[in-house]
C-alpha cells in the first residue's frame, strides 16, 4: 500500500476517467510532468502484460512481458520498462507496446476485459500489487486508502458497489466488500486491486485468479486457449462453481448481488437442466470420494467421472481439479499400483504447474512423485480382481487420459520474472 501501482501517462484530455488511466487507454497530465509534454501514446498499466510489436531489432518483435514502473524521464520520454520472460528489461517505446487484453463496454454489464492478442492456456494475463490489504469482517484501513495516490484512489473509487443504496453514492466500504480478493486459499485476509477487480464472472471461465505471496501480487492466468475478441472472465466463488445454477445463483447474489449471465447460466431449459445434472453429479461425487479409503478402486473411478465432467462443464481449470488429482493420487497409493500412483501424480502435478508454477512447494512433490511413488505402509498389492477392473476401464480411461492431458498440458512454462 502506498507504492506506485498505475502507470502515469503523459499529458492527453482531461476528461480520462479512472477506468481509462487503469488500462491505460488515455493519459491524464499530472505533476511532475510540464503541461508543455508533447502528446504521447499511453504507457501500459504497472504489471499489464505487453506485446513488443513494430521494432527495428525484430529478434524482440512478439515477445511478451511485464510492464514495469516508469521513471518520470521514461514517462517524459513515453517510453516504458519491460521485464521479458528470460528476465532481461528493456525500455520500449509506448507506442511499440499491445496490452494483451484491454477494457470495453458491455451492455448490461459495466465492463469487461477483452482480450486483444490471442491467448494460450497457462499464459499470464495480469500480474497486479493490490493497491489495499485489509481482514474479512473489518472495516477498510483509511489510512491505507489516504497513503495512495490521487490516481490510485480515484482507481480504486471507481469500482462497482453492490451494497450502495439509495441516492447515496458508492463507499470505500461497499466497494472493499464487493471487490476484495482473499489473500491465498483459506487465508482471512483480502487484497483489493483495482485492475483485477474489472475482470468479470462466469460459471465457465475462461481464466483463473492466483494469489502469489512470495512476489506479494495478485495474478490471472488463462486456462484454456483464448481467440481475440474473447471475454476473459475468472471464477468469482470458487469450488461452488460446481453446484447447479440454483445454487450457483444464490450465492452470488448474496455476495455480489447479481445474476449471472454467462452461456452456461442463460441456456435453454433441457441444456440447463442436463448441465445441473452434471454438476450435482460432481458435487456428490466429491463428497462420496472421501469415503472410499477401503475401496480405492472405487474412489478412483469417480475421480476419473469427476475429471470428464468437469471438463464437458467448463471447470476444468488446472486449480479446479487439483483436488481432484490429488484424491486420485491418495486413493491409488492405497492400492499399491506404482504406475496408477504415477499417472495420477503426473495429473496433479501439472494441475499444480499450471495452477500455481514450477516453484510450488506441492508442484515440486508431484514432480518427485511422478518419477518415483511412494509407499505407503498398509497399501495393498493390486490383486487379480482390480486387474480385471482395470481392463474393463482400460477403453474409457485411454479417452480420458488424452482428454485430461489436452486440458492440462496446452499451457506454457511459469518463466516471467518475479517483480520486486
């Protein structure tokens, strides 16, 4: 809180709004700058994603990276530092510069981020320190909020306020209550950023938010293959993705208060219907696996089940089957299988990379686990029956297995480097 978070642009229209200066889209004049600066191209958001496009060393042409905070000379200048993939940064040009996603209007919706280049799954879409950080069912640090700049509190006031009523206008604490991230899995702190705040919902997403603490930053990565044009929307409530609509439904009213609209939620009435079905098989599923430790072979079959629908529905994002992968694993080291051990460790493994980088402490045991399984005292060696089970599955698995695999391993190596 407090460090530079947005950009500066150089001198354009007074008329730019905080959601313009957030992408990036117009520049505002601001001091240190002369009123007297040249008109410029607008610098990209600290921690937006850039393509390098149109420079004379073509070698660089089509490269991505981070942006980085631009000294005042470099905003003079409209030029901006880049942080490549293999950790080298260079400053660029404004102007030779394409944000990979970008803001636009949506009727009926606000706005919506919209990718601009295409996306690959795995590929990093925004890396952003959050501009507050506060605890659930506290009221927001004002002293946080008053420490920002005037450009980042206009930012962060320009949120959404799903509990504003009446003709009073929005509050910090509406917009903190309906904006705010938790600070990792089961964490009971929450980091408000202002920019991951505009990607929208869906119960079929496209993306997925990351908490990466060691680099102290919010991140969102796409999970499956992106076309240009495309909505980028993340999953706003987590495993309760996978309950039926109704439930679906409830919950995001009650906190966010509004309804849903994306394809899987306006369906016709048999395609709806057919898509609660799946998803209430995965929500039982998951309960019953739990109670499969004296029949592994069972609770991997359902492991299989969950993974095939979870893919038919959309969520099967690398940190929505993680679980999934890691039941998996548990449930064939208690039937003492090394190569079923492995297949599902391999699984995981790749949920984890792609869900959370090659330097997850989990990643690396799944790495590990992958190439030599352990043992577990008490497992039971396979026995003529579970063969026998197993050929009989062989078939479904086989298409399973490639299906898994496609969703899994398209996206790319975590290699961009940490910001300090």
């Amino acid at each position: 809180p407090g460090s530079p978070i947005f950009g500066v642009a150089p001198a354009a229209a007074s008329t730019a709004t905080a959601v313009d200066l957030v992408m990036g889209i117009v520049a505002e004049s601001h001091s240190p700058l002369s009123k007297q600066t040249p008109l410029l191209p607008p610098l990209p958001l600290v921690g937006s994603i850039v393509e390098l496009q149109g420079l004379s060393r073509t070698e660089l042409n089509g490269l991505r990276g981070i942006s980085l905070s631009p000294s005042v000379a470099l905003q003079q200048q409209g030029r901006c530092g880049i942080c490549l993939d293999d950790g080298r940064q260079l400053s660029v040009g404004a102007a030779n510069l394409v944000p990979i996603v970008t803001l636009d209007g949506i009727p009926g919706k606000g706005q919506g981020a919209f990718s601009r280049l295409p996306l690959k799954a795995g590929d990093l879409v925004l890396r952003e320190r959050p501009a507050l950080l506060g605890r659930l069912g506290q009221p927001p640090d004002r002293r946080q909020f008053k420490s920002l700049s005037s450009d980042e509190q206009r930012a962060v006031m320009s949120l959404h306020d799903a509990y504003v009523g009446g003709a009073s206008g929005p509050t910090l604490e509406g917009i903190v209550l309906t904006n705010a991230l938790p600070r990792g899995a089961r964490s009971d702190e929450t980091v408000l950023c202002p920019l991951a705040s505009r990607f929208n919902h869906s119960c079929a997403p496209n993306a997925e938010y990351l908490w990466v603490e060691s680099i102290l930053a919010e991140e969102i990565r796409a999970v499956r293959d992106i076309s240009v044009g495309e909505e980028v929307c993340v999953n706003y409530f987590g495993d309760a993705v996978r309950q039926p609509s109704g439930a679906r439904r409830i919950q995001l009213q009650e906190g966010f208060r509004f309804d849903c609209r994306c394809p899987v939620c306006t369906a016709s009435g048999p395609e709806k219907a057919a898509s609660d079905e799946r998803r209430a098989c995965v929500v039982r599923l998951g309960e019953d696996i739990l109670r499969c430790r004296e029949r592994p072979e069972e609770g991997i079959a359902m492991a299989e089940e969950m993974l095939e629908i979870m893919n038919i529905e959309g969520i099967s994002g690398p940190r929505t089957v993680a679980q999934v992968c890691n039941d998996g694993f548990e449930l064939s080291l208690l039937i003492g299988d090394d190569s079923e051990s492995q297949y599902w460790a391999h699984l995981s493994y790749e949920a984890h990379r792609l869900g959370w980088g090659e330097d997850y402490p989990m990643t690396r045991r799944m790495r590990q686990y992958a190439q030599q399984p352990p043992k577990l005292q008490g497992s039971r060696p396979t026995t003529a029956s579970t063969v026998t089970g197993r050929q009989r599955q062989a078939k479904r698995r086989d298409v399973k297995e490639a299906e898994t695999k496609q969703v899994l391993e398209q996206g790319c190596d975590f290699a961009l480097t940490a910001l300090d």
